[in-house]
C-alpha cells in the first residue's frame, strides 16, 4: 500500500487522541504516504506526528478534488458523520470508517478499532508518545523560563474552553493547588491555555506568587507541546492540553466530573485521574443542566487535598 488518506476533522483534543491510528498505519505499511484531512489549525501540532507525510485543510473550498487527487489505496474515515461520509464516499480503494462502540471504549481505543480490519495494532503501552518535540524547541522554552532556576516544573490547565465550562475545576481549588505546590521549594508551575483564559490564569498566578509563569494565551499549539513536554506532570480537565500532555509523554493527573476516565481520561493514566462522574447527574452530556456559565457541581466534589495527593504520589516531595 502507497497512498493512504487519513480524514478527522475533529476538535484538538480528539485529533491528538486519534494520532495511534496513523502510527499505527505506518508500522504496517512503512512505505505508503498519510495524508491527514484535518482543520488548518491543527496542522502545525499534527505536524508533529512524525507518521503524517502530508496535511490538507478541511477548509479549503477545492478539498474533494484535492483528496482525489491523492488517489488514496485506503481512506479512515476517524469523524464517523454523515457529512465525512459524503466527503469521502467516491475516493478510490478501500474505506473504513468510525464508529462508536456500545461497549464502552476509550476514544483511542475506539479510533483504533476502526483500523483493526487491515492492521495489526500495537499493544497498549507503545500507543504513547505519538508527538515529538525537537531539543532545539525545548530548549527554546526552557529559556523563556529561565527564572524557575532549577525546580521540577509542573503545568496547570485551568480552561476548559468557553463552550464546556461545567467541565472546569473552581478557580480557588486552583489558586489553592498553587500555592500548595509552590511551598515546595524546588517546584515550579507554568499555567496553559488560550486566550479565553488570560485573565483567569493571571489571576490564579498573583494569588499563587513567585514561579508560578502564566503562559495563557502566548503560545500556538506546536508551542504549548513543547512547553507541556518540559514538565514533569501535568494537571488538567478534561480538555486539549490533557491529551496533547499525553502525546508528548507528560504523565497527567486528570479531574473528570460529567465526561467519563473511561472514555476521556489520560490514555494509559486512569490512576492518576480523578472522577466525580458517579456523583454527576449531567454524566455524558455535552452541557450541564445546572448552569452553563460555571463548573458542574460533580467537579465541585473533587477536593485539592486529593490532586495534591496524587501528585506527591509521583514524587518525592518533602511535605505531605
């Protein structure tokens, strides 16, 4: 097989989740070339995946004759809508598509799935890493912190996005967890997120004090792996950063509340992630019906005192 076109047009997080079904593609056919459909914006993050030999934008208004063009022997199909459907459903050779399992199944799980037909899949602990940061980008960010000296640095994700916020960890468990962290004397924090986030990140960094760098908002996303690769370990919701966290091989303590580990949560870290789903009665919908315009009150149920203990379980830290 030469030519292989791989379609997702799919949210960051999602996209960066479904990247072991082209590492996958690549181990079984070493010689063909993957062309990944995907939003122009992911394009410099995806970029990383070194199974990707080439990118279309989904929003190009020419995509169709620009997938034809490919003349792919094999089309995944990894978005599972009637609209990638019709995308795709005159492109040459052979289709497989996504779709969602009954039984409940991680979303890598489930993406790869897709592809067990004409592969053979690796095991579970080879899924991860599947993006790679050069030592040159690293050292990049490493220099843009250079004011953390010598501490073990760890990252905060705050945000959740503005269209999920019943997903969000209150703002003083944050500030909270900051502090509690930054009493240790060789740690320090970097917050991450977008620009929807600044002013909340700004926030948890003044309560929480010295070597605590808000980079909210001032990095893309190629950037924001390369900071997240830097780190020790990560603290997250449900949300991009979380599973791009995992794609660079950055463990993550993980807080769940109406999205389930099961299905959502930090591929191959389920021990370290948090869940309050059993105590949600918005479980798996897409909003909560106690209020948009603030965390769920199941994410309310995750104290600090047990993220905290999460993270001394990673490391030796000297205050308990």
């Amino acid at each position: 097989m030469e030519r292989i076109l791989v379609y997702h047009t799919a949210a960051i997080g999602d996209s960066v989740l479904a990247t072991p079904v082209s590492v996958n593609l690549k181990k079984a056919f070493p010689n063909a070339k993957i062309t990944c459909v995907t939003h122009e914006s992911l394009i410099p993050l995806l970029s990383l995946c070194q199974a990707f030999d080439e990118f279309i934008a989904a929003e190009q208004p020419d995509l169709r004759s620009r997938m034809q063009a490919v003349k792919p022997e094999l089309t995944v199909d990894l978005s599972g809508s009637s609209k990638s459907f019709l995308q795709t459903l005159f492109l040459p050779g052979k289709t497989v598509r996504y779709r969602k399992r009954e039984k409940a199944l991680h979303a890598v799980d489930n993406y790869l799935d897709t592809i067990s037909s004409v592969c053979q899949l690796t095991p579970v602990e080879e899924r991860f890493p599947t993006l790679f940061i050069s030592e040159a980008e690293k050292d990049r960010i490493r220099n843009m912190l250079a004011a953390r000296e010598h501490r073990r640095l760890l990252a905060l994700v705050p945000g959740v996005g503005a269209l999920r916020p019943h997903r969000a960890w209150a703002e003083e468990q944050w500030s909270s967890l900051a502090k509690n962290i930054l009493w240790e004397k060789d740690h320090a924090l970097i917050l991450i997120g977008g620009m929807d986030e600044r002013t909340l990140c700004s926030r948890i960094a003044e309560r929480a004090g010295e070597f605590c760098f808000n980079l909210a908002g001032k990095l893309n996303l190629a950037e924001t792996a390369a900071a997240l690769s830097t780190c020790d370990v990560t603290v997250s919701g449900d949300t991009g950063p979380a599973h791009i966290s995992i794609a660079v091989g950055t463990p993550v303590v993980g807080l769940y509340g109406p999205t389930t580990i099961e299905r959502s949560g930090p591929y191959g870290g389920k021990d370290l992630a948090l869940s309050a789903s059993d105590k949600c009665e918005c479980s798996n919908r897409k909003s909560c019906k106690f209020g948009d315009n603030a965390p769920g009150k199941c994410m309310n149920e995750i104290r600090m005192k047990l993220v905290y203990g999460n993270l001394i379980s990673l490391f030796p830290w000297n205050r308990v």
